[in-house]
C-alpha cells in the first residue's frame, strides 16, 4: 500500500488562535499541537508484528488537535455542516460539539446546516439552510437520528460547489460513511480547480464499522449495544420451546462487525453469519447439518445472521439492485434461511419451532451510548480544530487510539472487513462454539 499520508493544506497558518493552550510541555495544561507532533501507526490496525509479517510500513500520522496558528481568521469564518446517508447513533452530538467548537472555542458566528444531505447543497431541491447556534443545539444530542435530516443518491457536484462559493463557505463538515466521503472528495477537487479555498473536512459515521484505517466509527457501538438485548430475548423465545430455533438479523452490508460483536457480547448465540463467510447450506460441512447437531444436542439454537451475509446463496441478478447511491441491494438472508432451515427439518421429518426477528433499523435510529458520545465529541473538536489550521481533504479519526488526520483518500480505498484469521472472529467462534469448518 502506498503509505503517504500527508495532509493537505489550504495555505500558510499565520494568524493565532484565540485558544489560550500552552505552547511547551510541562505547563500543567493542554499545549497546541505542531506539526511535527506526528505519530507512528500500525495501518492494519492489527499490531505492528502484522505490519512486520507481511511487510507493510507503518504509516507517519498527524496528531489532531488545536493548533497555534490557524488558516482562517475565526471570527470572519462561516461554516456548514451536512450529514448523509443512513442514520446513525451520535450525529447529533457530532453536530452540537461542532456548533460549541466553532461558536465559543474560537467565536465563530455564521454556521449553516446543510438540510437533507447533499441534496441540500442543491438549490433546486427547494431545502432552506438552517442557521445554527448553540441555543438550537444544546439539547439535541439526547435525540437519534439527524437534527439536519439526510438523504442518499448522487448530486451534481459543480452545482454543490457553486452553492458553497455563493454562500462564501469557508469549512464544510461532512458527516457520513464511506459514500459521503467519496462526495467530500469530490467537492474538494472541484473547489481546488476553481481556485476556491473551502477546508473540506469529514466526520466517519456508520453504523456498519466498515470504514477503512480507523479504530471505530462513531455509532457501531451503539449499535451493537442496542442488538445485545434483542439477542437475549430471542434466546428465551429459543429456549421456550423444545428444539425452538430464534434468527436474529442484523444490518451490515458488506462487513459482519455489528453481527459478530453483538455475538460476543450477548454469549447465548450458537452460530453467527457474516458476509466475510462463504458458507454453504447443505453437505455435512455446511450450516444445516451443524444446526442439526445442535439441537440434538440442546434442544434450541440462537442464530444471529448479517444483513449482508450468505449472498453467494442466491443466484445472482444479471443487473444488480441498488439503492439511490449505488449501494448493492441485499437480496434478504434472513427469510432465506428460516426458510432452509424449515424445509430442511421437514425433510428430516423433525419438528422445530422458528422464531424470526428482524430488529432492522431499530438499531440505528437510538441516540449515542456514553462511550459514542465521548468519541463524538473528539471527533468534533477536532475537525474544527483541523478546519481552522486550514487542514483540508481529511477526515478526523481514532487510530491505534490516537486522535489523527487521514487523508480522504485513504479511507476510501477500500471498506474494512473482519479478518476471518484475527482476535474478532476468533472470539466470535470461541463465544458461539459454531464449527470452525463453516467457513
Ligand atoms: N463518488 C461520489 N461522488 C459524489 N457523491 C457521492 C459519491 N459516492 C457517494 N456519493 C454521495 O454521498 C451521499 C451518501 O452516500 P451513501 O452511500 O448513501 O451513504 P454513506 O455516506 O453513509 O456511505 C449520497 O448522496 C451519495 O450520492
Ligand atoms: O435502508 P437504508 O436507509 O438505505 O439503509 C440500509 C443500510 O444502511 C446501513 O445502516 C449502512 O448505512 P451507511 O452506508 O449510510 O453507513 C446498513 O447497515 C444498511 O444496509
Ligand atoms: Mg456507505
């Protein structure tokens, strides 16, 4: 992997900040960051022996933070802030920390909401810009959902640019998952051809945990917290009844995380499907015969299936279904797979009882958990932080638990997976005790 992950800059930092932070160590307070205040990180999140194994540099990172001297003179500055595609536990707060940032850290009066997405940023879409100020948004973290509401599917991005020039933006916050970025990048090349200096900063959010290099997008916790209590219940809806069998789905498009971490976390499930399996049904390897052995055994089986897993089961489309952004459609494996599991007991002539639950969005439209809450609040700080040194092109994240800058760029190459081979699945397949075969 190409491993530079320089950031990039609107231009010189030359005026000071209205921070009052320490500039040496050993102050007894917080010092602004330097430039050269960088940090060695393990990019495959995995340890720097794996790093070491298959012979990836660690990557040179920068600390995020308050710096001394920032691009923008805060007070004149005016910003806005978007979120988009699916909801996710801690959106809120990410705004309202931004609000408080911008509004008292450096004194910033003009913050605009961007509503609906980038569609908002489109002025045939007919959406009216929110003004933002702390009194709007002290309280709107106790809330899920999106305070600024949000939307999928493709914009013209020269007509979200001339909106952004228009209305002299000079920080875009961008909220979102790994589509959202993609669009912040594109902005940010169509701002940097029209000569126009606008930081374009995103905030990593996903439920699904499946964005590339950081520790952990805000949310996916929540998330899985919220499934734990579902799994408990349908183990005693299982466990009711004389070989019960309860499916619990779980969203996750592409990666299984929230799947196999819900898993872990509530030990009562015998098997747990993710998209990073290539499992089959039938034969004496496959789920069926496994699931078979099990209720021999105890007589009930919790089942725990990603939205995104077993798609290999299904003949595929010539023209696959997306949704508005180009997201792949999942055909539905959980009604795929109470319905094998029905027909495979009738077949046998073995009587079953299946209870199917499908949580579906309740698992992300929660408000943030304490911990998602302390992350979204670093997150915030710190974009702001990043916009006014004149940091751009760049999302803020956790990485090996340091708060950096990563270049939008990176993020984006590719979505993160479970390493079928690393701790997660292993303790996923200690905690559920299903056949290390069902690969
Ligand atoms: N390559 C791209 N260029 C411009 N906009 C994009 C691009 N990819 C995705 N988007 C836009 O980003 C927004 C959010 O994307 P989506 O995939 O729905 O959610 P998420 O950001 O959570 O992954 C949508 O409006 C989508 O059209
Ligand atoms: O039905 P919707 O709102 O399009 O979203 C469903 C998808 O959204 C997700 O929560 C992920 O959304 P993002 O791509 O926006 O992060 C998936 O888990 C799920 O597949
Ligand atoms: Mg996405």
């Amino acid at each position: 992997m190409e491993n530079n992950f320089e950031i990039q800059t609107l231009g010189a930092a030359t005026i000071p900040s209205p921070l009052n932070l320490a500039k040496e160590d050993g102050n007894k307070f917080y010092r602004f960051v330097e430039e050269d205040d960088q940090f060695l990180a393990d990019i495959t999140l995995q340890g720097f022996d794996t790093c070491i194994q298959h012979n990836i540099r660690p990557a040179c990172l920068d600390k995020a933070g308050p710096r001394e001297h920032l691009y923008f003179n805060p007070k004149n500055t005016k910003a806005a802030i978007v979120t988009c595609g699916g909801l996710c536990p801690g959106v809120n707060n990410v705004i309202r920390s931004l609000v408080m940032a911008l509004h008292y850290f450096y004194g910033s009066e003009r913050i605009l909401g961007i509503p609906y997405g980038f569609e908002g940023l489109v002025p045939e879409k007919g959406h009216e810009f929110i003004e933002l100020h702390p009194d709007k948004v002290k309280d709107i973290h106790q809330f899920g959902g999106t305070y600024l509401g949000s939307s999928r599917g493709a914009q013209n991005v020269e007509r979200m640019v001339d909106t952004l020039i228009e209305h002299k933006i000079d920080m875009l916050f961008a909220i979102g998952g790994d589509g959202t970025l993609r669009g912040a990048e594109a902005i940010a090349r169509e701002t940097e051809k029209r000569g126009s200096d606008i930081a374009i900063i995103g905030i990593p959010k996903t439920i699904d945990n499946d964005i590339d290099l950081i520790d952990k997008s805000f949310g996916f916790e929540t998330a899985f917290d919220t499934a734990t209590p579902i799994i408990r219940d349908a183990h005693n809806e299982a466990a009711g009844a004389y070989n019960g069998v309860a499916i619990v789905k779980l969203m996750g498009r592409d990666s299984g995380f929230i799947a196999a971490s819900a898993a872990i976390a509530m030990p009562v499930v015998n098997f747990v499907l993710i998209p990073e399996m290539s499992f089959e049904l039938g034969g004496k390897n496959g789920f069926l015969a496994a699931l078979k052995k099990r209720l021999d055994l105890k007589h009930h089986a919790v089942i725990v299936v990603a939205e995104g897993a077993g798609q290999h089961l299904f003949e595929t489309d010539s023209v696959p279904k997306t949704d508005a952004s180009g997201n792949i459609q999942h055909r539905d494996i959980g009604i795929f797979l109470k319905d094998s599991i029905k027909h495979y007991f009738e077949s046998l002539s073995q009587e079953i009882t299946v209870k199917y639950i499908d949580p579906s969005y309740i698992i992300r439209s929660a408000p943030a958990n304490a911990s998602d809450s302390v992350l979204c609040n670093q997150l915030a700080y710190n974009a702001v932080h990043a916009a006014m040194a004149g940091k751009t092109k760049c999302v803020v994240g956790k990485m090996n638990n340091q708060l950096v800058h990563l270049p939008i760029s990176k993020v984006i190459e590719k979505r993160k997976k479970i390493d079928v081979e690393g701790d997660l699945w292993f303790s996923a397949l200690q905690s559920t005790g299903q056949p290390f075969s069902l690969l």
